[in-house]
C-alpha cells in the first residue's frame, strides 16, 4: 500500500518537493499527523536577515542559461529601482511601498496591493489583496544560487513546507533565477523567487495572487550599480 501511494504522490508533486513524501506516507499508515504549518514570510525573510551566515560549502555548479524574454504586462505598472544592489522590477501602480528596513543581514522593503501606513511592515495581508516583500541578502557562500536554494529547501522541509510547483530563468545578463510556490500543511500557497545578485541575494517573497507575483518576478533585471 505505502509503495502504491508513493507512485501516485511523485507523479503529482515537483522533484523539489519530494522531502514531503515521508511525511505523507506516514500519515497514510497511521502514525500520528504532522502539526499544521502556515507559511508566515515575514518572520522568514526575519530569520534570514538577522541570521548568523552558514559554514562556506564547496564548489557550486551552475546549469547552462536560457534566456527567457519577458511576456507583456497586465498592469499599468511602475518601476522599483535599488541602484545600491543593481536591479530593478516592475510592480502595479498605485501600491503601497515601504518601509525600506536595513538588518544585519541585508535589508527589506514592503509592497502591498492594499493602502496601509507605509512607514511600518505591514501585518496580515487582507482577503483578496496581494503582498510582496524585497528582501536583500548578505549569505555565505557568496554567488553560489545553488546552496542558497538548498538551505532554503532543507528549511522549508525541515518547517513541513512543501514545494507545488518550480520555475527556472536567466536574467538579461545571463543570470541564474528560480522561482517555487510552495505550501504550508494548512493548504496557504506562498511565492518565493531567488536570485544572486552581486556578492548578495536577492528574494521575492509574497502572498496573494500568485499569478501576478510571477509576473512581476519576470520583470526582474540588473542595473549599473551606484556607489
């Protein structure tokens, strides 16, 4: 029976996401159930940005680039620009933006679909409205997009998060990207996109609709950078 169920759960669910089947297997055999997870990506993006860096890892591999050319928007957009870290997106016109907070690790700023004070992070995000947090990342290993998705996956599996779906691209400039919708246990989708970004990371992180978060993730491109 437990042989059967894995068959179908791996026909259905990313490669990604497979750290998830031990638990699902268990829970079909009797063993008690797993508590429920709800994704919180705010108090993600905190842990990361005030975490200690990880021990260094050895030599990353990069897959080849494929260029990916960005589709045309569905909304009246505006342009976000860090000249700072060297890149820029489009997002929707008229969302709250801000505040642009700075930790040790790297720093955040907050868009929301919503009108909200922009002078402080936002709290739960309203039904039927989006949010979508920047965040910028000191991590070591430094430009190495592979064992940054790695930690992030071994703590997405060890939170009983699971990865629905995965997407990969390359910037304009050849740049490795990729993007996961994943879920917490109570059945809340969030979106995560990853990149490097100089010596640093760059993290799209929100909730809402999703469909629209990937369409702004696609618009993601590096910039001069101005010291």
């Amino acid at each position: 029976m437990t042989s059967m169920l894995l068959a179908r759960i791996k026909r259905r669910i990313p490669a990604l996401a497979l750290g998830g089947i031990a638990g699902v297997a268990l829970v079909a055999c009797g063993a008690p159930a797993e508590p429920v997870v709800a994704i919180d990506t705010q108090a993600t993006v905190a842990a990361v940005l005030t975490a200690a860096p990880p021990a260094a890892t050895s030599e990353p591999t990069a897959a080849p680039p494929v260029a990916t050319a960005v589709p045309e928007l569905s909304f009246e957009a505006a342009t976000y620009r860090n000249p700072s870290a060297g890149f820029e997106f489009d997002y929707p016109a008229g969302w709250a933006v801000g505040p642009d907070e700075q930790y040790s690790r790297g720093g955040i700023t907050a868009f929301s679909s919503w009108d909200r004070p922009t002078d402080v992070l936002p709290g739960a995000t309203p039904p039927g409205e989006t949010r979508l947090d920047v965040t910028v990342q000191l991590w070591d290993p430094k430009g190495d997009l592979k064992a940054f998705l790695d930690q992030r996956q071994s703590a997405w599996d060890g939170s009983g998060i699971r990865v629905i779906s995965e997407e990969r691209w390359n910037l304009a400039d050849g740049r490795q990207a990729a993007a996961f919708v994943v879920e917490g246990s109570d059945g809340t989708p969030a979106y995560f996109f990853l990149t490097t970004i100089g010596d640093r990371y760059l993290v799209l992180s929100g909730e809402g609709d999703l469909a629209l978060l990937a369409e702004i993730a696609h618009t993601v491109r590096p910039t001069p950078l101005e010291y």
